[in-house]
C-alpha cells in the first residue's frame, strides 16, 4: 500500500505514513468509517440537538446546579474528544491546560470590557431595538470581539510553541482556548437566567464550531510559513480568523432578531431558522474534524 499524499510505502500494519504523516486507510477500513464513524454519529448529533433544544422550553425551572455541571461537562467532553482525535501526536496536557485556562479567566473579562465600549458606539450608530443595531451588535460586539480575542490569545501562547508541528495541533489549540472561554460565557448566562438556557446552549457549543474553521485555517498558516511564504502563512491566518467571525455573526443576528421581535410569525420563522443553523453546524463540525484529522500531515 502506498501513501495517497507523497508516495512513499506504506508497511501492512502501519497506521500512518512515516514520510509525511498522512492517515492510511485500505478499502475496507474506509467502508466501516463511512457507515459506523460518519452517518451514525451525525444522525445522533442531530436527535441529541433536538433533544436539548425541545429541553430547554420544558425544564425552565430545572435544577440550576445541574444545569450548571451540565454547560461545565459540555466543554470538558468536547475537548476530550477533539483531542483523542490528534492520534499521530497528542499535544502536551500542560499546554492544553493553559489554553483552556486563559480562554476561561482572562479573556471573558477582557471581553466584556471591549463589548461595553463597542455597545456604546452601536447604540449611537443605531438605535436599540432596531434590526440594523441587532445585526451590529450581532458582528461587531459579539463576533468582532470574542473571536479576535480568542485568536490573539491563541497565536500568543501556540505560533512559536514547538509542540506545533501538526496541522490539526491547530484545531486542538484553537477548541481548547474557545471552549474555555464557552464555558465561563455559558455559566455567566445561567446567572441572570434560568435552567433552560444552559440546555439550549448546550444543544450548539457554538464557540467550539467557531474554533474548528479558526483552527484549520491556523495549521495551514504555520505550514505555509514553515516553507517561506510568510504573506500566504498571514492571508490563512486572516481567513480562517474572518469565517469564524462571519460564522458566529450570522447565528447571533437570527438568534437577537428572534429574540427582540414581537411579530409572532417571524420569531417562529426565525426559530425554525436556527434549529436548522444549528443541525447543519453541528454535523458539519462532526464532519470535519474527522476529515481534518484524517488529512493531518506535518508543518
């Protein structure tokens, strides 16, 4: 068998090309990942979103310290499984450990002192309560924001780190800072909330999608850098930090515009609108860190 990225041979047995680090599949390997490891699993993402969903309108006046574990489980189980899926070299658990800590402390305050200021300029631009201040706030204070601070955070502690030297160390680096920030968002929420909004937040760990586009984009930065194309290494850098931006502005926007409507017909329109945003993303997120992980390959 040879490898279907450089060439090279690859022994029986071996999982991996020793040349370039690609994933080797044979034929029949390849039939049972597409049955058990693809179509299962995105069905089930899909009966597990509706189910929080359809939670989150009936246990409003759940269990708050249940909620609580439940948003704080979210993250921990998301980590866990994007990391068992760096199978040719798993990142340092000290290095995760501090991502996932200055995504959860520093950040969120840095966070909202940026979106305060930002808020205000909005509000003046446009008045509250008006579509035009929904879809600012929606991507200049939410999305602007959280994902430049979170990408800052990020090539901070990870582009000159030298356990990067992988290109899905990206989207391990980027869902582990975006999760800890998700985390303590999530249970900032439930305090002026009640029990359901921990479910429905649950049911799309939306920082967490957001991060796999920034963090894909991010390992094919630091490849492109590492053979000397610093402006295209910059240009994927910004590509990957613009889509999770554009990702997350237009989720938030249906989601505020449902929210401050009072025109019956539009909010349930807008609903049905992000119960499907929201099924898409999820699959999709599913979707491609397993093709991101099979196609990593060294920087």
């Amino acid at each position: 068998m040879y490898c279907t990225n450089c060439g090279k041979e690859i022994q029986p047995g071996q999982k991996f090309c020793g040349n370039c680090g690609t994933r080797a599949w044979d034929p029949v390997t390849m039939q049972k990942d597409t049955f058990y490891v693809r179509k299962l699993p995105m069905v089930m993402i899909v009966f597990l979103t509706l189910g929080l969903i359809f939670t989150s309108f009936t246990m409003g006046a759940g269990s708050m310290t249940f909620a609580m574990l439940l948003s704080f489980a979210q993250g921990i189980i998301l980590i866990f499984l994007i990391y068992k899926q760096d199978k040719i070299e798993p990142e340092p658990v000290s290095l995760l450990v501090k991502l996932f800590l200055v995504g959860a402390i520093p950040l969120p305050i840095i966070v909202v002192l940026i979106e305060t200021v930002i808020n205000e300029v909005v509000d003046i631009v446009a008045a509250p309560g008006t579509i035009l201040n929904s879809i600012l706030v929606a991507f200049v204070v939410a999305a602007f924001s959280e994902e430049l601070c979170k990408y800052f955070a990020l090539k901070l502690l990870t582009w000159k780190h030298p356990a990067f030297n992988f290109r899905f160390d990206g989207v391990v680096y980027s869902t582990t800072v975006a999760i800890g920030f998700e985390v303590v968002e999530n249970l900032l929420y439930l305090i002026s909330s009640d029990a359901s909004t921990a479910y429905l937040r649950s049911a799309f760990p939306g920082h967490c999608i957001f991060g796999i586009y920034m963090g894909y984009y991010y390992g094919q930065a630091k490849s492109l850098e590492q053979e000397g194309d610093l402006s295209g290494s910059a240009r994927m850098r910004r590509k990957g930090l613009l889509i999770a931006m554009l990702i997350h502005g237009i989720y938030d926007s249906v989601a505020f515009l449902a929210s401050e409507s009072e025109n019956g017909l539009f909010v349930i329109s807008s609903m049905l609108v992000l119960v499907i945003i929201m099924c898409v993303l999820n699959v999709n997120a599913y979707k491609n860190i397993k093709k991101y992980a099979h196609e990593d390959r060294p920087v």
